[in-house]
C-alpha cells in the first residue's frame, strides 16, 4: 500500500508536485486551503522535499504538514477588525495601533505617526512605544496599563502625556484592548488620539472659573449658579442672600422655583427654554423672588449661558437686581402717563370730529334747510331732499365711525391663543371675489401650527384692512403681489404685511399714516378711518405697528404682539 492508497482525495495537482520533488525540486506553502470531499475547510501548512542514499541519489520524499485552520481563523477575523478599526479611525482623525503576537509584529496607522511626529515608513517596536510617553508618572502608568491588559485582557482608557519625536509635549488618549485565547494573549490593539487642545481649554477653563468664583463671591449684585436643565441653584453669593433674608443654606440645592411667584414661573421657565434652544442669547426679564418673610421683591434678572467645548450647557449665571421702589414709581408713572394719554387722544377726537366734522354736517344742514323753505318749484325741492338724505348718511357714517373709536377705547378685549394662518385664510375667503376681481397674488409664509395670542375679532378687523387696503392701492400697470409673513422674535410675535402697490411718499404723509380721517392717495372712496382703527386696535392688544413705504415701490406693514 502506498501513500495514494492511505489518502485517496489527493488531486493529480498533488501528484505532479511529488514527481518534481523525486527530480529534486522542494516546495512549500505556509498556509493553503483544503477543501475536502465533504465539503469541510482546512488550512495546512506544508512542505516536501527529497531524501538522498548515502550515494547522493534521490531515494524518497519527506513530507511535513500542520493543521493551522484555528490560527488562521483567528488572524483572519483580526485582519477584519483591524480594518474596520483603521477606516473609523482615519475618518475621525483618531490613530490606531496593533501588537499582532502570532507575527511579534507592532503596527502604527499613519494618524498615530503624524501625532507621534515621525516619518511614515517609521517602524516601531514595544519599547521605543513606551519611551514616547513623558518620563515620570505617565511612562511608569502606560507600562502597567499595557502589562496588565496583556495578562488579564483587561481594557483601559487613559489620558497621558507623550513628547513627540519632535520634542512636542502633547496630551493623548490611549484606548487599550487585548485578544486572548486559551488564557494567552494574541493581539493587543486600540486607538490613539491627540486631546492636547481639549485638556488646554479645560485647563483654561478651570481657571476662568476660579477668577468667576472670586468676583462672584465679592459681587455687590445678587447672583446665583442655577443648573439650566433643573433649575436647582448650585452656589449663591452674599449680596443675594441679603437681599432675600436667606441663608446660603437655605438656596443651595433647592429649585428657584420654589422662590419665584407661582405667575412669574412660565415666564422664566420659558425664558431658559429659549435660551437652550438658542432662541436668544441672553436671559432677561422681571420678576418677583420670596424672601425670607413671605413677602415678594420686584426683581430683575439678566442671565448668561455658559457651555463646554461640545456646546453642552453647564451653568446659568444670574445677576439679580432688587428693583422694588423703581418698579413702584415705574407703575406709577406709567398708570398716570397711560391714563393721561388716553384722556387726550379721546379729547382731540372728539374735538375734531364736533368741530369739523358734525359742524359741517350741521352748517349744510342750515343752508339746504333754508333753500327748501325758499323754493317754490317742486322739483328743486326734490333735489334738496335728495341732497339732505345724502348728508344723513354722512353723518351717520361719521357717528358710527365715532362709536368705534368710543368702543376700541372702552371695551375690554380677551386675547385668546390662534393659529394666524387660518385667520388670514378665513379673511382671504370672505374678499374671495374681490382678490379673483383684480387677479392679485396672495402668498402666506406662515406655519400651520403658528400661534399667536389676540382678540380674534381684532385681528380679523386688522388683516381686513391691511389687504383691502394693499387691493385699493394696487398698481393698475403690473400684476400686485402681496405677502403675508409671521416669525417670532423676541419672545413675541412679528407680523409682515407687503405689498408692490404705488406706496405712500413717507417724507410728505409719514407723520399721518396712522391718523384718523388722513388720506393720501385722493380716491374718492377713502375715509381715512382704516389704519387709525388698526393701530388702535394693535395697541389696545398691548402690541406695536410700524409702516415702511417707497412711493411707486410698495409698503411693508410690521405688527408685534
């Protein structure tokens, strides 16, 4: 029985090499894929080569084979991990390195070379490794981290300092990982990345916060550390716990919730939302905190933002300020300024409208009166009876405009929450035929989902007036366009109206555009009522409107509320 007979799967591939063997060739391979009948896999790894008779004859062959099918396996699955490891680590800039101890070879990725400042074909070992590390504490840690994980397989990550081939101290974080298999470590591998920019900002930081503690501590103002995620108050100074006849262990660690008034809360928690939203860049608003007795001071506070170096909020610092009597005078004057206003503008009102507009509708009552006592043909009776009806109607409309001026002064609004965009549509549909008439372009750019807070009523009135005014004064010659925006802003809302329309000369009118009975344009159907009843209704809501206008260019409306 020969070789062939003990191991029949054999191929004639086999055959061929074993004949040039007995003509004294030697070959080999270190690891090749055998593929059995079965189907089953093995790597072997082997080698064949004659034997000699003492006369130096080729007398046989001697063959060598190891099953090496665990090994390979094993390197192969290391091979696909080291790839994936690499491309991460070459996407974000982070170095990786690899002791392989099936081959006791030490590899470094180009990104670990460039952090270590060394050429590219530089070729490392274990040792020269370690001595890039700072002499001292960071060598001596590195080395027991590195021992440790290959005898334990243990992971580590650590934050050390190196000094570059270049003689660069930089910071580094190495990430230590280890293979072991049958209680021996394979491969130990991980990542390699220069933090030294991090660990200066936060060097820098601490220190910034040292000089903040010692100004917050000396401070004359109240200031509190709140955390802006809970609102739990992590450090106060003096000044504040003077202010609210507080002990500083009275604040730390509880929520300024518990010592704002239970109305002012939604405003402040709003207020922070919006400034971890970046909604604004600073906290700043009024409100009342409780002191020690129960009772409520008036204060203002001004907040500011602080963030790591991941834009992740830390801290909210706030300055609080005691302005009790200020706000007491303040509502004072206010309520006497307010009241005062309102009592004059009612006045002049009033005073216009009796002394022009009822003293005309009177003086042309007397003289067509008179007439209709004097003629005697019947027919110019008529005429006069005609002319008195239309003076009636006149006078009806100046009575029934001077009852919405009474009523915008003296009725008490409620201001409810909703949605802009379907006020403006439901507007929009009742001028329908108006807007289809004059073929004029209407885009709303407003969310769905957009809120404001107002009189329904109000607002109706306003967008009414805003576009049929924008469809009155139209250019004839091009097509008019009209846009409807509304964004927040401020913590309140803004409201743009713009049309191309023939606009109004700003430098002659600008100082009347809001004023009762003030027109511009010289149609024959304005009444001058429209805008003044807008911007009174706007006030009366609490908020603000101001006109941009370029004659022959267009007009820019902007409402907040």
């Amino acid at each position: 029985m020969n070789h062939y007979d003990l191991f029949p799967e054999i191929g004639q591939e086999w055959r061929d090499k074993h004949q040039q063997v007995l003509k004294g060739s030697y070959e080999s391979n270190p690891a090749e894929l055998f593929v059995r009948h079965d189907g089953t896999e093995q790597w072997i790894k082997w080698s064949v080569g004659p034997t000699y008779d003492d006369d130096g004859n080729i007398n046989g062959m001697v063959m060598s084979s190891e099953d090496i099918t665990e090994t390979m396996e094993i390197k192969m699955k290391i091979d696909r991990e080291h790839q994936l490891l690499l491309d991460a680590s070459n996407k974000a800039k982070i170095g990786s390195w690899e002791m392989n101890y099936l081959t006791n070879e030490l590899y470094w990725s180009d990104v670990t070379k460039m952090i270590h400042e060394v050429d590219m074909d530089y070729v490392p070992d274990v040792s020269t490794g370690i001595e890039f590390y700072k002499p001292g504490y960071n060598q001596k840690k590195i080395t027991k981290l590195f021992t440790d994980s290959n005898a334990t397989g243990n992971s580590y990550d650590v934050e050390l300092q190196i000094i570059t081939a270049k003689g660069n101290e930089r910071w580094v974080r190495s990430v230590i990982k280890a293979d072991m298999e049958h209680g021996k470590c394979i491969r130990q591998y991980g990542t390699f990345e220069d933090i030294t920019e991090r660990v200066l900002i936060n060097l820098k930081y601490k220190q910034a916060v040292k000089r903040f503690h010692d100004g917050f501590q000396a401070s004359g103002v109240g200031m509190l550390v709140i955390d802006p995620l809970t609102l739990k108050i992590k450090d106060s100074n003096p000044s504040i716990s003077k202010m609210l006849d507080l002990d500083k262990s009275n604040l730390v660690k509880t929520s300024l919730e518990n010592h704002v008034r239970k109305e002012d809360f939604p405003g402040l928690f709003q207020a922070v939302a919006d400034l971890l939203s970046e909604q604004s860049n600073h906290l700043i608003l009024d409100l009342n905190l409780k002191k020690s007795t129960g009772r409520y001071v008036s204060c203002s506070l001004m907040g500011t933002l602080l963030e790591d170096e991941y834009g992740n909020p830390v801290d909210l610092i706030v300055q609080i300020l005691d302005v009790s009597e200020v706000k007491k005078k303040e509502l004072e004057l206010q309520s006497s300024t307010q009241q005062i206003k309102k009592q004059n503008e009612r006045l002049l009102n009033f005073a216009h409208i009796v002394s022009h507009n009822l003293r005309s509708h009177s003086s042309n009552f007397e003289v067509l009166l008179q007439l209709y006592v004097q003629e005697t043909l019947e027919e110019d009776k008529e005429n006069i009876i005609k002319l008195l009806k239309a003076s009636s109607s006149q006078l009806s409309e100046t009575i029934n405009h001077l009852n919405d001026v009474v009523a915008v002064n003296i009725e008490k609004i409620e201001l409810t929450r909703m949605f802009l965009k379907e006020n403006i549509f439901n507007v929009m549909e009742n001028i329908s035929s108006e807007i289809a008439k004059h073929d004029i372009s209407v885009d709303v750019d407003i969310d769905d989902d957009f809120i404001i807070v107002a009189s329904p009523a109000y607002m109706e009135s306003i967008i009414l007036n805003l576009l049929t005014n924008s469809i009155k004064y139209r250019k004839k010659d091009v097509p008019a366009h009209i846009r409807i925006s509304a964004f927040k802003h401020k913590n309140k809302c803004r409201i743009i109206f713009e049309d191309n329309g023939i606009g109004i000369d700003m430098k002659q009118h600008g100082h009347k555009v809001f004023g009762m009975y003030k027109t511009f344009h010289g149609n024959k159907d304005a009444r001058g009522i429209g805008l003044y009843m807008t911007k009174n209704q706007v006030e009366a809501m609490g908020g603000t409107i101001r006109v941009q206008s370029t004659k022959d260019v267009g007009t820019i409306f902007k409402i907040t509320l």
